[in-house]
C-alpha cells in the first residue's frame, strides 16, 4: 500500500526531528542530509500539485 505525500511528509519531518535530536556525528550529519533533501522533494511535488489544482478551478 502506498502512501500519500502528505504522509511521507510527516515521517520525513519525524524521521529528522529524531536524529537531529541525538549527537551529530558525521555519519548522522549524511543521513539527515539525505533526508531533507528527500522531505524537499516531496514538499516541492505538493506545492506542483496545488498549483495545479488552483490553475484547474480558475
């Protein structure tokens, strides 16, 4: 079963509220790197999609 963007969204930002919270060694560094730019990407296509929604109502 997939999951909604918004979905993703939030285990995103859950996902880098909790290893930011813990110590910041390198390796934690790259994968909370990796994972906003993964939460940017998702956030970028839920801004498309809304642009889109309000061009389609106009």
């Amino acid at each position: 079963m997939s999951r909604t963007l918004e979905e993703d969204k939030a285990i995103l930002q859950k996902k880098i509220r909790e290893a930011t919270a813990h110590n910041a060694t390198p390796e934690n560094q790259q994968q909370v790197r990796t994972l906003r730019k993964r939460l940017k990407r998702v956030q970028r296509k839920l801004r498309s999609i809304e642009r889109q929604r309000s061009r389609a109502s106009t």
